[in-house]
C-alpha cells in the first residue's frame, strides 16, 4: 500500500486536507498517510517551518499533500519568534519555497479550467448587447525554482557584492545610494530549467491536444532572462512542428485574460510570472477556491491547491471555506502515480455537484464570509465533501 505523507499546514489547510482524504478513501483510494510537520506553528517554536523531519518523510515516500501555510514578512516573523529563539541568527523562509528547492520539485502544473455551472465562471459582454461565457481550458506551467522566488537578496549588500554589482553599467543610476538604503533581489534563469520546464509544456500540449503553447515573459525590458526563456521554446518548439509557440509580455497577457480567454491553451513562464498569471486564469474560473497545482520533480512531487491559509476562516464551526481546489490537487496526485481511473471518477463528481448546483460554499454563492453566510444558504466545507461522495 503506497504511503502519503499528509501536510496541513496552517490555517484552513488542517480543514481541507482531512477533507480531501476523506473523499479520496470514498473513491476507494487506499493509502497509508504520515503526518508532516509544517507551517507557521514550527516557525514559532523552533525557528524552522520545514524541519528536517518533514523532509526526511518525503524523502522516503517521495509523495506530498499539502494544504496551505501561513507567510509573513521579515519584521512581523520575527516577532512571532519563540523569545528563547530571538537573536540567534534564525531566519523565516517560505516552506513551501524550501520544499521545491530542497527537492527541485521545478516542474509546477497549474490546470485553470471551467466547470459547466460554476456561478463564478468568468463572463464578458457580447457584440449584441448580451453575455457570453467562453470555457477557460489553460494549463500553467510555472518554473518553481529560479528566478525572483530564488531567494538570492539583500537588505545592505555587502560590499563584495556592491562591487561585483558595480562592474555593470547600469548601477551608475545608484552610485550615490548608500548600501543601507538599498534592497537588492536577484532573478536567475539558468538554461537547464528553462528547458525542462518548457519541455514539460510541450509534452503536456501534445499528450492532451493543446494547439499552442505561450511564453509570458517580458523579452522587450528583462532581455536576459526572459530572453533565455523565449529563446529556448524556440529550440524547443523546432521537435513540435503541429503545436503552435506564442509569446506575450506578462503585461499585455493580463489584459488579454478578460479578452478572449478561451484562445489560451499551455502557458509557461519564470517563478514570478507564472505566479501571476495561474492567479490570474483562477478568477476566470471561480477563483482560488477551484485553483490546484502539482510540484513534481525527478522522484518527490507535492500537490497543492493555491490558496493560503485563511486564517479568519480557520476557527469558523462549522467551516465555510471551498474544499475543491483541494479536491482537485489530490486528482492530480492520483494522475500523477497512474490512479487515473479514481481520477477521473472523483472530477466527474465534481463537475456534476457544480452543474447541479444545490450544494454551493459561501463564495460560489458571492456571500461574505462568516458564520451567516450558512443561514444564507451556503453549505459547509464538510457538506461539500458529502455531496460529492454522494456523486461518486
């Protein structure tokens, strides 16, 4: 029996998780699930939110489903500090950034596609005066190691770093800046990520029928590393003559998400970017709520809905929050280890719980969040699970 090591994290992610192993073992899953720990609660006590525990569990399962953390900037973490731990040199750092670089788990897959009835669904107006609602099918794929998420920076650089930045033209503009007035961040593309990432989109482009794959960079102003970017798929796109390659500004590409959506099929783009425009295609589709993702890399991979911790929402009894992105995630586990079958079986349940439409949380309903949103008629997280189970 496969082994999964269960990540909760923080927040609502203690609240979706045990949800969706629930749903899981109602589809027939059998698995045997570890506890990892995680999250913002370890930050505080031992000054480590991923502990080398943690990592030594995925280490041996090599699987992960993750629910959310809780991030804070440098200051306010450092406050929440254990004061036995305070001045000791401890240094808050995103675990699920240190997960995907301590595992290169750099392949991110981040599929924002509509339900048929989902009330949140994205849509425009049309020439006649009417409305349409194109279907959104796009696959982000988002390289999750490098780039601005590399955690290459500095307040007050020191000076061998002032210096070797200095040997580019383009530091004469901060010549009379004081380094302790000054915060540096890298973005780092290397050539080998970038070609496995965008290679990981053309395969999937071709597995599933997509017609074109889109670089969202921004080539015309960052021309070294999204110009790395672009000219790769190029290379790349020479192996898949029948897939069409676009490449848009991450910009322009934002404005064009409530243009014509529908035209999109696999997008690719560095850390940041994809970061953006995944968030962006999920308010096309109902927002994060529906929004999952997969981490995979050559032998660990960890699957995640997008969404954060929320924690306003966590102590809520009973909960309100939307369980489906989580849903979602775990399918893309399944996928991912050949359970496709159990895969399938639980999105059909979804589809048809949201096409049906009786069972909608408080944000398919546009209802504030809060314990009244149930006496509005929203249903619980836990309600929602049931329905589903219901459909299997």
């Amino acid at each position: 029996m496969r082994t999964i090591v269960s990540l909760p994290g923080d927040g609502i992610g203690k609240t979706v998780l045990p949800e969706a192993i629930r749903l899981l073992e109602a589809a027939g899953f059998e698995a045997n699930y570890v506890h990892g720990d995680i999250g913002w609660e370890f930050w505080c006590k031992e000054g480590n939110a991923l502990p080398k525990r943690t990592l030594d569990l995925l280490e041996k399962h090599k699987i992960g489903l993750f629910g959310a953390i809780t991030s804070k900037p440098k200051d306010a973490a450092a406050k929440e500090l254990d004061p036995a731990l305070a001045d000791k040199g401890y240094v808050y750092f995103s675990p699920i950034v240190g997960l995907r670089q301590h595992f290169n788990l750099d392949i991110c897959t981040r599929p924002c596609i509509s339900f048929k009835g989902n009330p949140l669904n994205f849509i425009r107006r049309s020439a006649d005066g009417g409305f349409e609602e194109p279907m959104v099918n796009a696959v982000i794929f988002r390289q999750n190691t490098e780039g601005l998420y590399g955690g290459i920076e500095w307040t007050n650089p020191p000076q061998q770093v002032r210096e070797a930045l200095e040997t580019h033209p383009k530091m004469k503009a901060f010549k009379n800046v004081p380094s302790e007035e000054m915060a540096i961040s890298t973005r780092i593309v290397t050539r080998k990520a970038s070609y496995r990432i965008i290679k990981a989109a053309f395969e999937y482009a071709k597995k599933f029928g997509y017609k074109s794959v889109t670089v969202c960079e921004k080539p015309n102003v960052l021309r070294e590393t999204s110009g790395m970017m672009v000219k790769v798929a190029k290379e790349i796109h020479k192996d898949y003559p029948g897939i069409q390659l676009w490449d848009t500004n991450i910009d322009a590409q934002m404005m064009w998400l409530t243009k014509n959506p529908e035209d999109y099929g696999v997008l690719v783009a560095e850390n940041m970017f994809g970061d953006i425009i995944s968030d962006g295609f999920a308010g096309l589709i109902g927002g994060l709520g529906f929004a999952c993702s997969a981490n995979v890399g050559d032998e660990v991979a960890v699957f995640e809905p997008t969404h954060g911790s929320a924690p306003k929402y966590e102590k809520l009894n009973p909960s309100i929050v939307n369980p489906i992105a989580m849903f979602m995630s775990a399918c893309m586990m399944l996928d991912h280890i050949g359970e496709v079958e159990t895969s399938n079986k639980i999105k059909k349940a979804i589809a048809a719980v949201i096409e049906e439409g009786k069972v909608r949380t408080y944000d398919m309903m546009k209802l504030r969040g809060g314990a009244e949103a149930i006496e509005q008629g929203a249903c619980t997280t836990q309600q929602m699970t049931d329905a589903v189970i219901a459909k299997l």
